[in-house]
C-alpha cells in the first residue's frame, strides 16, 4: 500500500464528499467557532438537514 500523509487522506475524503454533496461539518463547527462565537453550534442532524434543505429548496426535488 502507498503511503500519504494525513494530511492527503484528509483532503481526499473531504473533496469525496463535497462531489456527492455531503457538506463538512468539521469546517463549518471551525468556522463558526473562529468567526461567529456568539452563535450556538447546531448538531450534525440538524446540520445536515439545514444543508440539504438549502440544496433543494424551490427545485422540486432532483433525481440523480
């Protein structure tokens, strides 16, 4: 087996999961807690929910 770095695995399960439209939690719980403090932080469900919402509101829904 080839050997990477972390580093390098981090970043290809992140890419991953942005093309199949899984957001990263981890990012957006940094983000908030470096820029926005005063907000709370929400669960991953509700994250999640948030972020798939936005993603489909007003389209109908998608297929594929």
């Amino acid at each position: 087996m080839l050997k990477y770095p972390k580093a390098f695995w981090r970043w290809a399960v992140q890419t991953a999961r942005l093309c199949c439209g899984v957001p990263d939690y981890d990012a957006y719980v940094r983000h908030l807690r470096e820029h926005h403090p005063e907000c709370p932080v929400p669960s991953y469900g509700a994250f999640f929910r948030e972020r798939q919402e936005a993603r489909y509101r007003g389209t109908g829904g998608r297929c594929c």
